[in-house]
C-alpha cells in the first residue's frame, strides 16, 4: 500500500471525529455572522416593502466590522484570534462613531496605515 493511501484510511477513520471538532471550533463565531447576514437580509426585505428605510440605516453598516471582530474573540481558545479581533472591533467603532457624526473621522484619514 502505498504512503497517500496509508493517510486516506487514517484521515477516513477519524473523518467524523475531525469534522465535529472543526465545526466546534467556529461555530458561535460563525453564527455571530450569520446572524449578521440575516439581518442585512431582513432589512433589506423589509426597505423594499416600504416598512423601513434602507437609506438611514446605511450609516450602521461598519456594525458588520465590528461582528467580524467579536466573532473573531469568541472562537475557542485553539482558533481565537484576539488581535485580529480587536483591531476589526477598533476600526469598525472608529467608522461607525465617524458616521454618526460623534467624532471627526472619515475612512480617508486612514490611508497612511496602508502604507
């Protein structure tokens, strides 16, 4: 038998295993997204039945960067990733707050960090 068929039946014989451990790891991060989703979904339903207006609530759209990065810090501890995480909360609170007009930002002003 050769060696890449020695690692399929090894790799075939824990498959169930490997996929309930990998689906534990992302799971409450991938459902803050998800969530995240569903809610631009409804929102966007509910703009073209005329119920809310779309529009406004454009402002809020850097509220996805900041779920990006609470979905990032609340990984299990193998998989969590909390500098990520936070430098995605940061930004995305730094863009919201500048939307709303609470401080003076605009997402121009961080063009030399690319450099």
């Amino acid at each position: 038998m050769s060696r890449r068929s020695d690692e399929w039946a090894r790799r075939s014989e824990g498959d169930d295993e490997s996929s309930r451990t990998e689906r534990r790891r992302h799971g409450f991060g991938s459902a803050i997204l998800g969530l995240g989703v569903l809610s631009l979904g409804a929102v966007m339903l509910l703009d073209n039945f005329g119920v809310v207006d779309g529009e406004e609530l454009f402002d809020f759209w850097p509220a996805f960067l900041i779920l990006i990065g609470v979905s990032h810090l609340v990984r299990p501890a193998g998989s969590r990733r909390v500098v990520g995480g936070l430098i995605w909360i940061a930004v995305g609170a730094i863009v919201l707050l500048g939307n709303l007009g609470l401080i003076s930002f605009e997402i121009w002003d961080l063009w030399p960090v690319v450099l």
